[in-house]
C-alpha cells in the first residue's frame, strides 16, 4: 500500500528534468498542466493481486496474478 505525495510544483519538474539531464522542450507538453498551478496529490493503492490474495486466504502471491514474472 501506498500513500505518496506527488510533485505538483512546476518549478519541481522542471528541477528534476534539468536534474536528470533531459531538455525541458522535451517535456514542455507535460509541463503545461503544471506551469499554471495544480492542486497537491498524491496516490492510495493496494494492488490488485494483494487484495485477490487476502480475499482468497493464497499464501503466493503468484497465484493471484493473471501474469507472474517467472
């Protein structure tokens, strides 16, 4: 389970993108949303296969997944 804080700064991005050596004309498109301002979020998630695997009582996790990395 997850509760991240996520970037809504635009100043953030555009830091982070300089930071790992991409060009901001590269991300201007995404950028856009934020450059105006955007409401803080941030994420809630279980998972699908955790919460399959909790319903069914599984002790494996592959089990629950329709797809497992094997």
């Amino acid at each position: 389970m997850t509760g991240g804080q996520r970037l809504h700064r635009y100043a953030d991005y555009v830091a982070a993108a300089r930071q790992d050596g991409l060009k901001q004309e590269a991300v201007e498109s995404y950028l856009e949303a934020f450059r105006y301002g955007m409401p803080p979020h941030g994420g809630f998630a279980v998972g699908l296969e955790r919460f399959v695997m909790q319903l069914l009582d599984i002790d494996n996790i592959r089990l629950a997944t329709l797809f497992p990395a094997t």
